[in-house]
C-alpha cells in the first residue's frame, strides 16, 4: 500500500518567499544601475538615466506589469518576512545565559544582519514608495499634443542653468498665479456656432460655393478645437497648482517622465537627510538582497557542497559590493557631483 505525502503550506510559502527575494534582488540591481546613471555619467546632466526612465515608463501596460511582477513579490516577501521576523530569534549577540550566543559562527552573524536589515527594509521601504510615488510624483497635463510632466523643486542657482541644459521651464509662486489669471482672463475666442456659421454662409451663398452641410460641419469642427485647447489649457494650469509652494519653491516643468524624475532625484538628494537615510536604505537593500541569494542558493539546491557555498559567497559578496556602491553614487553624486549646477 502506497501512501501520499501533502506538502506543507509552510514549505510551499517559504519556497514563495525565496523565489519572490530573488526577483527583487534582479530588481534592485535594475534599479540601482538606472539610478546611477544620473551621477555616474558626469556632464551628461543625467542623460543615460532620462533614457532608462523614460524606456520604462514606455512599456506597454505598465500599471499590470508594476502590480503583478514588482507589488505582488514585494507584498509576498513582506509579510512573510514579517512573520519569520516574529518567530526567528537572533543568536549572535552576548546573553546572560538565557539565550544562545553564538556570535563567534559566521553563519549565525550573518543571519542577525539578515533580521536587522529586515526591519529597516519594513519601514525605509514603505517610505521610499510614499515619497517617490505619492508625495513627489509628477503631476501631468497635455496641451497640443505634448505631454508635461512637473515636479516641485527648491530654487537655486544651479537649477536655472540645469533647466536651460534639460529643457525644462521654471515657474515660481508669481509665474504660476499669472498663468492661471492669465488662463482665465483671455478665454480663447469662441468659434462661430454651427448654426451661426452656416447663417453666415447662407448669406454670402453668391460669393462663396460651399456645401450648407460642409459649412456646418467645418463650424462643428472649429468649436470642438477651441473646446479642445481651453481644456488642456485649464489641465496644465490645475497641473501647476497641485504643487502647494512656499517662498523660494518652484514648479518645473519637463517635456519628458523621465527629466522630471530626474529633478526629483535632484531635489531627493540635496537634503543631507535623505543623504543619510538614503545611504541606510542602499546597505541595507544590498546586504539582505545578495545575503538571501547566497541562502537562495542553498535552498534550492544549486550550491550543495561546502566548496560551492564558499565560491557563491565570494560571488555574492562581490555582487553586493558592485551594486552598493552604485547606490551609494546615486544618493551622493546625483545632486553634489553631477547635477548641482
């Protein structure tokens, strides 16, 4: 008689949880690299990062893309980090005798720093998405065709020449309350009405040859036009006003997603509180990613022998540094190296 044997949710989650690590650590590598490009390359005000962002932003259903293969990994290896945090006990720290100390084992000193930076990951993380993709997402509006995209921004010197490099336009607190007075004070002349204009035609039938019916259509089409350009004028102005300013504040904006993004950027790292906090969030992201992908391939049998495991830390180790220090370019060189004048 042959009996069956139910694989455990727990190891099913569990196996989940590796598998959703490792596509965030390809992610973070992605990310990184992107972000560097607006330090790395110096005097190419951030070109290779424009293009990468912009590349992005072009893909073909991206919100379906954000959600299922970045939000869902990250929610899925989230709360089961959360879990595993609750249940796991860190073991490398000197004890009073009541708990293990086992802090001379590399494997155990590693496993604590796996925890910490999971704590700092829950709630840097959770901070980065607000602030990058809530508080300082552009805002958008389109008018002729063209897209906008605009991002508040701290006057200083260096950014009115930046701007004339990047083609963005600069609006202050005064600019922007004259556009709107301006917007609303000089309506765009309303068109003839279709019956108006086909009124008018009838009465010059001996001068001009056109159709009643052309006459009525072409009126149609000159008010649906005008109705057209003082919507997208009244969008780009309500785009400008999103951003509440304080004196010395600004409104730039951009031709493209990825320059805005690229301002944001900007005005992120000239803060030496971001700088701090930012520098935090790179070694912790990196240390925990390439960490669980030494573990990741322990787990799934890829390195099995104690020489292999040697070898992948080596690698991994390696990885880690490469990518940190990307990182770390990013949140250092973006503003003070690259972009500051």
């Amino acid at each position: 008689m042959t009996t069956t044997t139910k694989i455990p949710w727990a190891f099913i989650w569990r196996r989940l949880h590796s598998l959703s690590g490792l596509w965030l650590v390809i992610f973070l590598i992605e990310h990184l690299l992107t972000n560097s490009q607006a330090a790395l390359l110096i005097g190419d005000d951030g070109s290779g990062f424009v293009q990468a962002v912009n590349l992005i932003k072009s893909l073909p259903y991206l919100p379906a893309i954000e959600v299922f293969l970045l939000g869902m990994p990250i929610l899925t290896h989230l709360v089961w980090g959360i879990v595993y945090l609750r249940t796991g006990r860190i073991n490398s720290f000197p004890s009073n005798g009541t708990t293990p100390s086992l802090g001379s084992y590399g494997a155990n000193q590693a496993y604590t720093w796996q925890r910490i930076t999971s704590w700092v990951l829950v709630f840097m993380l959770i901070g980065h998405i607000v602030h990058m993709r809530v508080i300082e997402y552009p805002s958008q509006a389109q008018v002729d065709g063209q897209h906008y995209y605009m991002v508040r921004v701290n006057m200083d010197e260096g950014l009115y020449t930046l701007a004339e490099r990047i083609d963005v336009q600069l609006f202050d607190q005064n600019m922007v309350q004259m556009h709107e007075k301006s917007q609303a004070s000089t309506e765009v002349k309303q068109p003839l009405s279709a019956g108006v204009w086909s009124s008018f035609v009838d009465s010059m039938t001996g001068i001009f040859k056109l159709p009643p019916d052309a006459a009525i259509e072409e009126g149609r089409r000159q008010e649906l036009l005008t109705e057209q350009k003082q919507r997208e004028q009244q969008e780009f102005v309500e785009a400008l006003k999103k951003w509440p300013l304080s004196p010395g504040q600004g409104v730039a904006v951009a031709p493209n997603f990825g320059t805005a993004e690229l301002l944001v950027v900007r005005e992120t790292f000239k803060m030496p509180i971001m700088l701090v906090l930012y520098t935090i969030l790179v070694l912790a992201a990196c240390y925990h990613g390439f960490n669980g992908l030494w573990t990741f391939l322990i787990t799934w049998g890829v390195s099995v022998t104690e020489r292999s495991q040697r070898v992948m830390r080596k690698i991994s180790t390696f990885l880690m540094i490469v990518i940190a220090f990307l990182g770390l370019v990013a949140v250092w060189g973006s503003y003070w190296i690259n972009l500051k004048q």
